[in-house]
C-alpha cells in the first residue's frame, strides 16, 4: 500500500467529524469539502458574502494542497456547493479570478444546506501532482 499523508486545519469540524482537510495518496490529492471557518475562532467567516466566503475557501484548498507538495496548477476537479441560487454567478466569477487559465472541470450544485446556516458555499477539490515532489 502506498504512503498516505495527511493535511490537517484547526477547523473545529475536522476533530468533532473525525476527518481530514486533505489527503494525498502517490500523485492524487483530494481535498474535503471546505467552508470560510476561521480556525482560531471555529466562525464563519463573511456571512454575508457568497463570493467572499469562496475566495477564503480557495485560499484554504490551496494551502492544503500545497501542504501535501502540490500546486494551485494541479487542481483537476472541484464540486461547488451553494446555497442559494443568486450566488451562482459571484461564486463562478471567483472561481475564474482564482483559476484562471487552469480551468479546472468543475460541478456547481445549488440549493445545498450546511452544518452552519451561515455558510452559503461549500468546495471540494482533487489534484493530480504533475511534478515531482513527495
């Protein structure tokens, strides 16, 4: 079996739901679906901002995968949940600011519910590592 390596935040879900931010299994990382929690307080962050909260989001996805020696570029998929249907294009908007030429494939899905009624979008994230690297 190959090494598994582990990401972990100071997300109070994390250690309450007994799972990982990230995973990376040989070049594949996958990335849990992530929120704008501020770690040190376990808040949401930006309740009132859709777009705001995905910026934090993608911040967060990219310090994970990073963490488990990849890069933003080796992003292939993310699934995007939000919550209201009005959000849709502020959240693609952010997407494109963040990825840019990288185009991931991407599933929005609209009309989700959270553990927090303050949050309006939740992101997963997978990565194939496309360097060397461990």
């Amino acid at each position: 079996m190959e090494n598994v390596q582990r990401f972990n935040t100071a997300n109070p879900y994390e250690s309450k739901f007994g799972y990982s931010r990230a995973i990376r299994r040989g070049p594949f990382i996958f990335v849990s679906g992530t929120t704008s929690i501020d770690a040190s307080t376990g808040t949401v962050l930006h309740p009132d901002s859709a777009s705001d909260q995905t910026r934090k989001i993608f911040q967060t996805i990219i310090e994970a995968i990073e963490g488990l020696g990849g890069k933003k570029g080796d992003v292939v998929r993310l699934r995007l949940f939000v919550k209201h249907d009005e959000d849709a294009d502020g959240v693609g908007l952010v997407m494109r600011e963040v990825f840019g030429s990288i185009a991931p494939t991407a599933t929005m899905i609209l009309g989700a519910r959270f553990v927090s009624p303050q949050m309006k979008v939740e992101i997963e994230a997978d990565a194939i590592v496309s360097h060397l690297s461990t």
